[in-house]
C-alpha cells in the first residue's frame, strides 16, 4: 500500500463517496437498487403534480415507485411516466387503468392502479391506459359552478326587479297611486263590513244550517244504505237506454202516423154514418131492443121462479101446485088497470 499514490487514494474516495451519495439519494427517495422491480409506462396529457418516487398503489397499498417522467416523442405535450413495480405477486391484467390521484389532504400525488377483469397479462415494459382523478379544488369548483349560476340569475332577476320598481315609482307613472291606494282601502273596508254581515248571517242562521247539515247528513246515509238498490236502477237505466237506442224510431213513427191517419178515416166514416159502427153510435135502435130484451129475460127468469111447475112438469102425490103470478104477469095486470083508468 505504500506504492498507493495520494491521488489515487483520493480518486477512489471520490467514487466510493458518489455512489453512498447515490444510493442514500435513492433510499431517501424510497428507490432500492438492489431490489428487483418490472417497469411500465403510462402517457398523460396532465400529470397534475406528479412526481418522481411518488407511490404506486393498488387498493391503498404501495406496489411502486414513480421512477421517471419524461415529456412523450413526437412534440405533442404528452408525457410519459415510468413506474416501478416491486411486487412480483400482482399479475397485471390488459385494460389496468393508472390513475393520477391525490393520496392525501395536502395534495399529494400518486399513482393507483386499477385492474380490469381481463384474462390476459401485460409484459414488462408495456404502455397501460392512463386516467386522472379530479382534484379537490375542481370537484368543488364543479359542485359550486350550478350555484354560480343560479346566483347569477337571481341576481338578473333581482335587477329587472328593480327597474320596474323604478319605472313604477317614477314621477308619471306614480301619478295614479293615491287613487289607487284609497279605491284600494275602500275595497278593504268593503270587504271587511261584508265579512261583518256574513258572521251574523251565520250566527243568526246557525241552528237552520245545522238543520241543514243533518239533513244532508240523513241524505248521505240513505244514499250509502240505498247504493245497491241505486245501482240496479242505474244498470235497469242503462239497459232500457241501450234498448232505446236499438229502437228504429223512425219506422216507428212512420207506422204511427199510418195509424193516426187509419183512425182518423175510420171517425170519418163513423161520423158520415157509414158501416155498423156507425149505425150503432148513431141509431139507438138496437139500444132499445136490447133493453126490451133484457126486460124479456128477467120477466122469463122470475116467472120460472115463481111458477117452476109451468115449466116443469112433476108431481109426487098427483096434486097440482097453487100457481102464483110473475112480475110480467103482474106488469101487464098494472097496464091493463092504468089503461081502464085512463078510459
């Protein structure tokens, strides 16, 4: 060691002392070189704060580290971040989103990832899809922008509120306003003298509209205990109505006026004393015979009452039984006498 010149002893204290630099800059950053670990690739259009050796998470625990972010090929303003993923057990699947989310109240950032249900597994190196999660002051700004809005309109409202409020109160259009506040008063007191009228109306109607009420109360019962007599009534209607409905009314009356018009030829024909009909209405003839006759009949009738043996001829012992007159007899005997007076 003594043929070790100062120079070189230095330069390698120089590179010892870089690589502990190194290292205890990557510990310090949570990178561990000698730890195995499988890179993948994500490309944002905003990393929103993202930065090197922030986590990688699945389901709140930390899988990896962010390694590198770097601007994407091409110029377009895209960047593409590198993850490290330490845990060899976790089989990404095709379709893993890496979402950009805030792992904390102070905002700061972190990759989590989220596996799809697909059967296939990516390869090192490949490119997942990327997403990013709104942040805080985006979510409010979102939930407060239909605020915004509402308050926006209110206080266009607001505004043309008060225009009209000034275009009112102006010196011609207030011109009319003491007119129309005392029609106005003279309005309210109207309406309160006939509030007035009606409380007495009321309390002087009292026991007639209480009487009322008990007789739409005994109504509403008769009705309720009345519903299935009122609804077969109501069917009984509604058939004779389809019944109507099926009636050919004109034939009907077609057929009424032939009749009308039959009836009224036949009274003519009676009253011009043609046919039997109007022999008998108009001759009394045959009222006289009929009546002579029955006077015939009762005659005959009483006189076989009377004297059953004029017409009967039996006789138990031979003996002939005392004959008595009947009331033709006897009718004729009272004519024969008043003709003999009258001579």
């Amino acid at each position: 060691m003594s043929g070790v010149s100062r120079e070189f002893k230095i330069g390698v204290i120089v590179v010892i002392s870089i690589v502990v630099l190194i290292m205890g800059v990557n510990y310090l950053k949570g990178v561990n070189l000698f730890e195995e670990s499988t890179s993948y690739y994500a490309v944002y259009e905003n990393v929103d704060g993202l930065a090197t050796a922030n986590p990688v998470i699945y389901n709140g625990f930390k899988i990896g580290l962010v390694r590198k972010i770097d601007f994407a090929p091409g110029g377009n303003g895209n960047f593409v971040v590198e993850m490290n993923i330490t845990e060899d057990r976790l089989k990404i699947t095709e379709g893993t989103r890496a979402k950009i989310i805030s792992s904390d109240l102070f905002g700061s950032k972190a990759i989590q990832l989220e596996l799809s249900d697909s059967t296939i597994f990516v390869q090192p190196g490949d490119t997942l899809m990327s997403d990013i999660e709104m942040g805080l002051a985006e979510a409010v700004r979102k939930e407060l922008m239909p605020l915004k809005n509402k308050t926006d309109q209110l206080i266009d409202g607001v505004d043309d509120i008060l225009v009209n409020l000034k275009a009112v109160f102006d010196d011609d259009a207030t011109k009319g306003l003491p007119q129309a506040f005392e029609s106005l008063e003279r309005t309210m007191k109207n309406l309160e003298q006939t509030s007035l009228r009606l409380d007495n109306t009321i309390e002087e109607n009292q026991s007639t509209l209480r009487s009322i009420f008990t007789n739409v109360e005994s109504i509403t019962k008769n009705l309720e205990n009345n519903n299935e007599a009122l609804t077969n009534v109501m069917q009984n209607f509604s058939t004779l109505s389809d019944s109507l409905v099926k009636i050919d009314f004109a034939a009907t009356m077609s057929k009424a006026d032939q009749a009308l018009a039959d009836f009224a030829e036949i009274s003519e024909k009676i009253n011009n004393g043609e046919g039997s009909i109007s022999l008998l209405l108009n001759n009394d003839s045959l009222h006289n015979s009929l009546v002579d006759s029955n006077k015939e009949l009762q005659f005959l009738l009483n006189d076989l009452y009377m004297n059953p043996w004029r017409y009967v001829h039996v006789s138990i012992f031979g003996k002939k039984p005392k004959e008595k007159y009947s009331k033709k007899e006897l009718e004729q005997l009272r004519e024969l006498i008043n003709e003999e007076i009258k001579e």
